[in-house]
C-alpha cells in the first residue's frame, strides 16, 4: 500500500539552465519526483500538471500507475502531442519512483529485474575543424567513454547544430526569442563524409562512432550520405529526416545498410508504429519523459523487440538526472535497451539533484537505491530562477525558415 495522492507540485528551476520537476506526496508521507521539462516550452507543461492534472490525482490509489496513466492519456479525450505526454510522463515517473520507495526497492526492481550489469553510454564530442575534433574525441575516449558522437563545422557557415563556439555545448540559449541561425544543407553534404571518414582513420576500428544529421535532409540526401558513410562503419546515423511522414523512411532504408535511428521528438507510440513495424529503423531514440513515462515508453520498447529494433533513448541535457534515472532502471530491466545518451549537465545542476547513478568506464549504472535514487534539494533550487530559454531557429541561405 502506498496510501493516495495527496500532494502534486511543480518545481521550476534552472541551475545552469531550466528543469521543470513534479512531486507527488501519498497519504503515507512517501514522495516520488518526475521529470517534466520540454526544451523551450517548459512552462507550458508547468501549467498543464499545475492547473489541470494536479486536482485530478488528489486522492487517487498512488500504487496504481498504469490505471493513472489511462485516466490521463485516454480520459482527457485529448491525446499525444508533446506537452500533453511530457506531462503525463512526469506524472508516471513520479509514482514509479513513489511506489518503489515504498516497497524500499529501485525501481528496476519493480520493472522485473535487471536483464543486464550495465548499461553501454554515449556522449558528445565537438569540433569546428578536424584537428579540433579529433582533439575533442581523444578526450572523451581517454574519459573511458566506447561510444562517442562526432559533431563539427562545415566550411561556410557560422553556427552548426552540436557544435559549440566556446564552452560545453548547450542546444538551447537565454534570452527572449530563439537565435537565428543560417543553414546550407549542401554545404554539410560535400563535408561530413570527408570528416567522419578521417575520424574513422584516426580512432581505428573499436570505437563506437555516431552522428546527428538533426532531421534537415530530405530523403533523397539522406540516402545517399547514409550510402556514402557505410565505410565509416557507424554505430548509428541519427535524425536524417523529419519523421512525421514514417513512410518516407522507407526508400533511405532501402539505398543503405547504415543502421538507423532517430525518434527523439516522438512523444507516442503512434509515431513510431510502421517504423518499428516495418524495421525502418535499427534504434528508437525516444525519451522516457517526452514519451508518456516509464509506463509508455516499455509499451514502445517491447513493440521494437517484436521487430529486433533496439532502442537508445535520448538522453540530453534537458532530460534532467530525474528523468535520466528513469531511463537507466527502464533500460536495465529492458532487453532491447542498446546504448544511453550521456551528455551530462552544468555544474549547477548537482546543486538541487543528486542522482545515484554512476557512469564507470563507458558504461551507465542506475544504483540500486529505493526508487530512482535522485535527491532533489528544493532550498538550493530556489536560489535558480526560471530565465526564458529557446532552441534555435535555423533558415536557409534565401532566408526561409527549414528544420533546426
Ligand atoms: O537537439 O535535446 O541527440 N540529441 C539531440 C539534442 C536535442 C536537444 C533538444 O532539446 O539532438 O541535442
Ligand atoms: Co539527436
């Protein structure tokens, strides 16, 4: 017994940059947090969990998740969409982590066990040129990380996606209104093969290398860089295209044998059925707090293991050690659950969270404390107030508005 839900609130921070963090208190005096930031729309879900969700779930059974999670998803008629879910997901998180403290056991205990010792990570490296780069990657390697994602610059122009002028590189900026960047598919294009070929040259062949292409191709150009990189022997190419067309999947994964992923904006699993369906993909990238929770998210996992799609889940910055927790102890009660994104935080975020989980020699552990394991000091979190924060917005060399 977990008694009922007794208390839903919402911590809005930004230690380094904007977390959104629901809590939920039972009737026993047991708390349970979730994680629901959305990059650049964080007060939106805020209020959704504020003003519409929180009433809902007062004096609700806190032990039933799944029965929690059909009440919000189909009884508020309006489903998907990625404030709704990262809502929704919060929620399922925060009585995951409730109900395993509880019983004073980790949550992927509840989840049916581990299925394995240890969970393979990823991280980013960075560079504007290949010296740069090459610099960055050896870093990471000598860091411990086995599997490392390779960004730079293409010749031309100013600012690219993943690529940071000075420090750690942080997707979205303070301020207003988004910053404007310009972008030249073509440019890219004639580029990143001679990069990722001369990376693959330096680092031999056991490291895991992946890339982002951050969905601004259209098909055509997607299959022929996939084609163009086989030799490069990725362990993924991420975001080719857009996917809210999943049939458009089909002729890039007909031209290549590259493996595949993408998946970090779908919220649902109804984004991502003829691509798991259908194989279109090799990884499912899906966050578990932008895909409705735990509880959805292993729906999505065990439909790809139906169809030998494996899954590495998002896992930027803006997923918050909350969520990142959560998708250690999903992964690791997860078969299916390939490799994790890592990309850390600002220091200031250790600040209001403590998580218990442990990276160790390029692989992810999400302890074995009751719950998530993550401590949130909400007195620190005080001391960091919300600032608006955007993505960027990306035009083409005419001027018009393409895909970030
Ligand atoms: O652009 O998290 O693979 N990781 C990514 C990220 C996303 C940001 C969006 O908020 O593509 O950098
Ligand atoms: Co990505």
């Amino acid at each position: 017994m977990s008694g009922q839900i007794e208390k839903v609130e919402v911590l809005v921070c930004s230690p380094g940059r904007n977390y959104v963090s629901v809590k939920i208190t039972s009737s026993d005096g047991v708390v349970g947090w979730g994680d629901a930031t959305l990059n650049g729309r964080e007060l939106a879900v805020a209020a959704y969990i504020r003003d519409h969700l929180a009433s809902t779930l007062i004096g609700r059974p806190a032990d039933r998740i799944e029965d929690t999670w059909q009440y919000l998803y189909r009884g508020a008629y309006w489903r998907r969409g990625p404030v709704t879910m990262t809502a929704i997901g919060a929620i399922d998180i925060a009585l995951w982590d409730l109900n395993a403290k509880a019983l004073g056991v980790p949550v992927h205990r509840l989840l049916g066990g581990a299925t394995r010792n240890r969970i393979l990570a990823y991280t980013h490296a960075t560079g504007w040129d290949l010296p740069a780069l090459i610099d960055s990657v050896d870093a990471t390697r000598e860091a411990g990380y086995r599997a490392i994602r390779a960004q730079f610059g293409v010749p031309g122009l100013e600012t690219v996606y993943g690529v940071s002028q000075s420090a750690a590189y942080e997707p979205a900026g303070r301020g207003a209104r988004p910053a404007e960047e310009l972008w030249d598919t073509h440019a890219y294009l004639r580029h990143a093969p001679k990069v990722l070929s001369a990376l693959r040259e330096h680092v031999g062949p056991d490291l895991h290398l992946l890339h982002d292409a951050h969905h601004r191709l259209d098909p055509t150009q997607a299959a022929r860089l996939a084609r163009s990189l086989e030799e490069v022997d990725l362990f993924w190419l991420e975001d080719l295209i857009p996917a809210e067309n999943q049939e458009l999947l089909r002729s890039v994964r007909a031209a290549t044998v590259t493996p595949l992923a993408i998946g970090e904006v779908f919220t649902s699993i109804w984004d991502c059925r003829i691509l798991l369906a259908e194989r279109l993909i090799d990884f499912i990238r899906m966050a578990v707090s932008h895909g409705g929770g735990i509880s959805h998210l292993r729906t999505v996992l065990n439909y790809a293991a139906v169809h030998q799609v494996k899954a590495g889940p998002h896992g930027p910055s803006d997923i918050s050690p909350i969520a990142m927790a959560a998708s250690l102890h999903l992964g690791l009660a997860s078969p299916n659950v390939a490799i994790q994104e890592y990309m850390g935080h600002p220091a200031e975020t250790a600040e209001v969270f403590s998580p218990g989980y442990t990276f160790t020699d390029g692989y992810l552990h999400p302890g074995d404390a009751p719950g998530l394991g993550v401590e949130v000091d909400e007195t620190a979190a005080a001391r960091f107030e919300y600032e608006g924060a955007y993505l960027p917005t990306a035009r083409t060399l005419d001027g018009g508005v393409t895909d970030w």
